[in-house]
C-alpha cells in the first residue's frame, strides 16, 4: 500500500493531522494498535485552548464543540480557602473551551468516517523503516497478515509508549524528565459542577481541581500521594477530601454521586529532542508530557499538528521544505514555554513533601502577587487560554 504520509497512532493528534491533510488533498493513513472503542474509552483532558479550537474547525470536526462545548472567560484560584478570579478576555483577549478530549476524538472519527479515510485498527508488531532514507515504509501485522505500508513521511503521534520516538536512536535523542512526587487522583461524576468556572485550589492538605464537561459531569481532582491505589478511595472518602480542600462557597455547593470513572495519574515533565529524524516527525506525547495542572497536553499536540499540517502543505503544495526543516525547532519552542507554565502552575499549587515553611510561604506569595497584580494576571492568562502558534 502507497501514500503520502503514515500516521503511527489514532488518537487526536494523528486524527487531527490526518483530517487537515485530507482537506488538503494530501493521502494519510493511520495505523492504530488498539480499537476504536479502547481509544474512545480513554477519559482525558477537558480544556481547550482557543487556537486548538480553531484549528479543529478549520478540520470540519468542530460543529458539534461549537454546539454542545462552553467558553470560559477565565477561572477561579484559591489559597487556603481565599478565592480570587482571573478574568481571561480582560487579561488576555482571549477565552478558552471546556470540551471533554473524548468528545473530540469522537468528532474527529466521524470526520475521517465522512471522507473515507483509511485507518488500520487492533494491529501488531509496528516497525518503522528506512526513516532517514527517501523511501520510508511502516510494517505491521492485522488480523495476522503483515501490511506494508510506503509513504513520504512518517507522523509519529502514538503516545509516549509508542514505537515512533524511540525509532530515533540514542545518539541522536535527548530526554529532559521532571517526576514529581504524587499524583492526582480523579473522578468523573453525573452531578452538577460546583462552579461554572474551573477552580484551582492549594491547599494545606494538597491541591485540588473542580472542573466540568457539561451542566451535568463534573470532573473533580484530590493530589494523592505516588503510592496511593484507586482501590484505597472511596467515593464518600474521596468527595470529603475533595470538600475540605474547595473554598466554603464551592464545598457548600458540592453534589456528591457515584463515580462513573476513577483513576490516579502520576504527574510528570518529559521532552524528547529532536522532534524530526529524517523522514519522521514526532508529534504530541510522543515528544512531550506535560503535568495536568496547566491543561496544556492536547494543546501542544494540537499546536504541533500546526506545525506539521503547514510543513507539509508548504511542500506537497509550493514544493519548499522550509517548514518541514524547521518544524522541530519551531514546535519545541512552543513546547518549551508550555513546560515553563506547567512546571511554575504545578510547584505554585501543589504541597511538596520535601518543601519548608518558607517554601509554602513563598507559594502564597506567589498567588497574593497573582491576585493583586495585573501584570502577573496577564502573564498567567496569556499562558493558559494559549501562546500563538
């Protein structure tokens, strides 16, 4: 089988990227280890940053975001139990949207349904070859019958447990890690949310976070320690947790109901460099991790599928491969930024075993001077609602 771009992974980077080519006139196919319905299952992130939204529209995947996603014009911070509010738009300029990763992914398979796009589910043994060479090819076993796949390009859009990034030899790879000492703890809900903004709460018993996909799901979040099992939290324990770490207006408000979905995930930092080996290039989790604190994972997935989609337009369309070449330094550098903001949102909000009193002092200096300081709301609103491409 011959096309023009290989796609490893059918998440929402590789569907993304494949949708726009497609729109371009540009051949893709997309190579995906699991079943749709495993990739569907997967409950992720829920804010949208606004070039992210945009760019989907520009995809034809948008109507049904546009229809049923809610635009935030900020969010609501709290410090032991003081609440304040940073107001977006009045910062920034900008909003963002609050529209569950699951729904998107949905949308972008019934985009791909729509124009006939070729996707190869619940395959073995992908292998990536002759990636510096003129001629790569993808190899793969479906249904036991090995496919070849030949193409101009590799996208490499298959998580940090793929097969795209370690294709790049160490010799040529970089890693930088940042493991942070606990995790966050998350329940998804069929209740009303307690705010209609999210709320980012520091805590002297631990972080919190109550966000939301819609007027009924509620998603809410306790830091736990890294040795914490979901078997170890109940429901009722988790919602008492969750209500002593939310501001008194927010916990007054709290309707509790059955979890419909409960998971850990430890938080971590994780770039890989170079994001481009020859005819391969990384994109999304393949080259980057992000902690959840600043929402910023499918956005840099989103922003490197930009960045990529322009390459490679610029050379199937106008024959240069200017984009293409700079596409690894244009895309970390967004990324870099995005880790600065993920890191300092993180270490500002989350209680650090290891921290002194002056350390959790110097947290609550940090919020007061975001609370009262127009300047510092600017920073942190240009940041969340996103960087330019």
């Amino acid at each position: 089988m011959r096309t023009q771009v290989a796609i490893i992974g059918g998440g929402p980077a590789g569907l993304l990227l494949s949708q726009l080519l497609n729109k371009a006139g540009i051949a893709t196919v997309v190579i995906e280890l699991r079943s749709r319905d495993y990739v569907l299952s997967r409950i992720r992130a829920g804010v949208i940053e606004w070039g992210a939204v945009e760019l989907i529209r520009a995809a034809g995947a948008g109507e049904r975001m546009d229809r049923e996603g809610i635009p935030h014009d900020g969010c609501r911070i709290s410090d032991n139990g003081r609440l304040f509010r940073i107001d977006f738009v009045e910062s920034a300029g900008k909003r963002v949207m609050v529209y569950g990763q699951t729904e998107i992914t949905k949308d972008l398979y019934d985009a791909q349904d729509a124009i006939g796009a070729t996707i190869f589910h619940e395959v073995d043994g992908v292998t990536l070859n002759d990636v510096v060479s003129p001629t790569p090819s993808v190899t793969f076993l479906k249904d036991g019958v090995r496919q070849t796949v030949e193409a101009d390009f590799i996208a490499g859009c298959d998580g940090f447990h793929g097969v795209s990034r370690p294709t790049i030899p160490l010799s040529v790879r970089r890693e930088y890690e940042k493991i942070y000492p606990f995790g966050w703890l998350g329940i998804l809900t069929r209740t009303p949310p307690v705010s209609d903004e999210l709320i980012y709460a520091r805590h002297e018993r631990g972080f919190a976070l109550a966000s939301m996909r819609n007027a009924n799901l509620s998603r809410y979040y306790v830091q736990v320690p890294l040795t914490d099992r979901v078997e170890d939290w109940s429901d009722e324990a988790f919602f008492e947790e969750f209500r002593a770490r939310m501001p008194a207006e927010a916990a007054r408000r709290l309707v509790t109901g059955p979890s419909i979905e409960k998971s850990i995930a430890p938080l971590r930092s994780f770039v890989s460099e170079p994001m481009r080996w020859g005819h391969l290039y990384l994109a999304g989790d393949a080259a980057h991790i992000v902690p959840p604190t600043g929402a910023k994972g499918l956005n840099l997935a989103a922003s490197d599928v930009h960045y990529l989609y322009e390459g490679l337009s610029e050379w199937y369309h106008g024959g240069s491969n200017a984009g293409l070449e700079a596409y690894s330094q244009r895309a970390l550098a967004r990324v870099w930024q995005s880790m600065r903001f993920s890191w300092a949102f993180t270490m500002m909000m989350h209680r650090f075993p290891d921290h002194s009193d002056y350390e959790r002092q110097m947290q609550s200096a940090d919020l007061a001077f975001l609370e009262t300081s127009a300047s510092a709301r600017r920073v942190m609103a240009e940041n969340y609602t996103g960087l330019p491409y």
